[in-house]
DNA sequence: CGTTCCGCGATTGTGCACAATTGCCCTCCG
DNA sequence: CGGAGGGCAATTGTGCACAATCGCGGAACG
C-alpha cells in the first residue's frame, strides 16, 4: 500500500448510508475521515475543504463541521492560515514522548495481565501469533507491509483488554493512534516481522506463566526496540531529505511536497 | 463552594462576546460547558437540552451542537434515552482504574524531570509549597475546601510540564480532569491538606535532589493515598445512600436526585 | 521595477427552518 | 382496574442561506 500521491480523496465518494440501527452523517464522517487520516490517506498539507467533504460523503456541511471539530478536538487536526484545517503532522520529538509514555502504559499492561489471569483470551492470543509463525513462510513478503502495523497494534490492544483496566486499553490505543502516523509509512522487512512475533511470543509466554517481572522486562525491550525503529527512520528521513534542523515535518521521505497553499 | 443546589444553569446567563482577539460562539460554549461539568455544576442526571443551552449562552443551537459533540468525544457527556446527552458520571471501578493509570504516569513524570534538571522552575515550585506551608496557619479551614484540588492539581501540573514530555502532561491533565469530577465533591479535611503539603515537598526535594528512585516512591505513595482517600470516600457513599449495587451513580453523596424527565 | 492598497473569490461561522424520531400521556378496550 | 394503542409535544438531525473574515491577485503609484 502507499496512499494515492495527490488527492486522496477524489476517487472515494459513496453514498453515506448503511444498513445499522441508526447511523448519522456526522458519525460515519467522523469515523471514516478519522481511519483515513490515521491511515496516512490525506496529504501532507492538504486542506480539508467543508463544502469539498459534504460532497464527497454526499451530504451538508453541517455534520462535516461536526466531525471536523471532533477531529480537531482529539488533536489529529490543526488550524492552519486562515482557519482551515488540516492533519496534524507529527513530529520526531513527540515520536520520542509518545513512546516514553508507551513503555510504561504497555509495562503497568502486562502486569496487570498477568494478575488477571485471563487465561482463555490470554492462550487465544498466544495461539494465533503461534500460528502466525508458523504460517510466516507460506504468506510471504506481502505480509511485510503497512498491514502488519495493524497486526502488531492488535497484539497489544487484546493485551491491553485482557489487562481488565478500560482506562488502560483506552490510553493505549490512542498513543497508538498518533504513532501510526509515521510508522504506516514504514516498509517493514521481513526479518523485522519475525523478530516482531518472537518478541510478541515471548511476552505473551510469560505472561501465561504469570511471571510479571519477565513478561514487563520483555514488553520494554519490545517497545523499545519498536521505538528505535521509528526514530531510526525518522533520522534517516531528515538527513535525507534537508539539513533544516525541522526537516521532517516538513515533508516526509516520499511525501509529495504539497505547497502550503 | 457547593454547586447551586437545583438548576445550575438558570442564574447563569451572560451575553457570550468578549474582546479577545477571535472567540467564536462554539469555543466559549465548549469550554465553559467543560468547566462548569468538571467542576460539578452540572447535576447528575441532568440533560443537556441545545435549546436552552443556546438561550443562556445568548447564541443559537449551532455553536452549541459543536460544543457538545466536543464534549460527546471527549467522554464529558453520555448519551441517555432518545439520544438526550449528560454528564458522564463517574464510578468507583473506573476511579481506581484511572489511579492505577495515574500512578505510573507520575511516576514517569518525576523520573523525566529529575533528569531534566530545569532547576529554576522546580525551585519555584518548592518554594511556592514551601510558602503555603508557612501561610497555612494564617489561612485558616477556608483553604481546605474544594479550592484546593486544584491548587493541588497545579502542583502535578507543573511537575508534568518541567518533565519536558508535552505528551506525558497532556495525559496527566485529561486523567486529572476525570478523577477530578469525584475529588471535587470532597471537603478535603484541614489534616489531609496538611499531609499534601508535607508529600508534596518531599516529592519536590527528591526531584530537586536528583534522586529518581526516591521521588518517584514518595509520588507513588502520594497517589496511592489520594486514590485510598477517593475509594473510601466513594464506598461511605453507597453503603451512606441505598444498598443497590450500582448505588453510586444513581446519585451522589449531596446531590439532587433529578428525575428521569 | 518594486511596493502598496483595493477588491474579489473562497471558506468558515452563525442562524434558522423543516423533517424525523422519541418518549409521554391520555384514551379506549378488555 | 390494567394494559395496549394512538396522538402530541419535545428534541434532535439535517440542509440551506446569509454574514464575516481571510488571502490572493491585480492595478495603480512612487
């Protein structure tokens, strides 16, 4: 995958109903702009144009302004000149705080995993990264890409529900929100997936065992070896791209440098 | 203070311009409905009606609609029968939940700004709690009144900040926010205002100090007791009110019980 | 040729009207 | 007297129109 390179947006009109009990324009806006700026769909500096938006989800402007304003409000829009909004680039810095936080969210996780003993969905979890390694060799590189930042999130989010703490899994997959800004642009290599299960397993595996120390100790190294990863790339990024000391978010490594205007 | 006992919002109207530069109907709207919430001055069952809200705010249901899908996203107000909204309350399982969480944060947040070493903002901290222990005699029981959560509240704030992790006082600021919603209700005792000042100070000194370890324990036993002092005051209240499991969100300690409709 | 100022188009903020849905009350029937 | 059904009021969702503001382009002037 790689976003359409210009206008990510011309190409994805639909008519906005469903089949659901009731759903309003203004949620299924909310949601499915949501997925498509977290997903790395919209542009560097592109606008996000009200009018533009009604048509594209065939319907007003009014529950386009109230999806944009909740968007703005979770901090994944920003107001650009003159009022306009668009996504809201992050930055290596905040890459570096979110991780930080991360570890520490992930480590209080699998503790409380573990005293939860949660076993049925603890060995569900276990089951199925067993069997993705297993199945590693037959799927090939086409697992290797954007994709499996979504199955790693996974990982973490059952984990995260198996902690028992709402709060816990609801904080997590925020911070995992705003990191996936950059890392669903990461080519990950295959060696990186196989590490990425190995760790995932060993994590899991202790925290079956009910070894809280070991099953924290791992999930750090995991997250800090996920989060050397980013920032690696990051720095590669800006280097590559221009020696300004902001260089990144200015334009990311195959990020179509759209003007400001 | 104790909220206005019965419609928290009658004598409360006010033309919503200012002379800020720009202030749009829907922001005022937004965060002074979010005060007034956090701060307890909505009634528990309390619906949130756009039109009357547009009266009092001297502006019409747009902004208003705004302001409450923002409120709606941040968890602030729920959705009751016939999609009416209100506020969101609180309870006790989800208090713990949001301390357990809270403690590893600050935790963190201790950790990050003895390493920061940003002396100058930590010495003013330390002397500003030094100067409220001296004052504290002159203040009298006044000070100990629903005030000093957030004179309490700024304490970890500006730890937060002085850690340099923006993401890290952004969370500590949303997790105080919620907790904040049951600690307001307390009328905090003179002794226990006493006991802050003191854990305070000896959190500050470790960090001043550079000691890491030792911070961060006297934080974790600082939140502890907090959340302890929280919980207790949660379980008087629905062994206090009615044997029914659920006894505490139906109604607080001194709240109007408002009726369904 | 550069600079400044004006006007215009684009876009957002706000108000309002209409449709639809929901809950409640009253009535009617068993 | 109790329960079911219909009508009504209240409230929210949506669309649209108008006003205000901002930025940009062009023209006029130095």
């Amino acid at each position: 995958m790689r976003p359409p390179p210009k206008d990510a947006a011309s190409d994805d009109e639909r008519p906005v109903g469903r089949s659901a009990p009731r759903q309003f324009h203004a949620e299924v806006v909310y949601v499915e702009l949501r997925d498509q700026i977290l997903g790395g769909q919209v542009p560097a500096g592109q606008r996000l144009v009200e009018e533009r938006l009604a048509e594209q989800f065939r319907t007003s402007r009014t529950p386009v302004r109230e999806a944009l304003r909740r968007l703005e409000g979770d901090g994944y829009l920003v107001r650009g000149s003159g009022g306009s909004l668009e996504p809201a680039l992050p930055d290596v810095e905040s890459m570096s705080e979110f991780y930080d936080v991360r570890i520490v969210i992930e480590e209080l996780v699998v503790r409380r995993a573990t005293q939860e003993h949660d076993l049925p969905v603890l060995e569900a979890v276990r089951d199925d990264w067993l069997a993705m390694r297993a199945d590693l060799p037959t799927r090939g590189p086409s697992f290797a890409g954007p994709d499996f930042v979504y199955t790693d999130e996974s990982f973490h989010r059952r984990l995260a529900t198996a902690s028992g703490n709402g709060v816990l899994a609801r904080i997590l997959v925020d911070l995992n929100d705003r990191i996936r800004t950059i890392r669903i642009h990461d080519f990950t290599t295959v060696d990186r997936v196989e590490a990425t299960i190995g760790e995932h397993l060993e994590i899991i595996d202790a925290v079956v065992l009910g070894d809280a120390e070991a099953a924290a100790a791992f999930m750090r190294a995991h997250v800090q070896r996920s989060a050397l990863v980013v920032r690696q790339r990051a720095t590669d990024a800006r280097t590559r791209m221009s020696r300004r000391p902001g260089g990144f978010e200015e334009a990311g490594p195959d990020e179509v440098r759209v003007p400001r205007r």
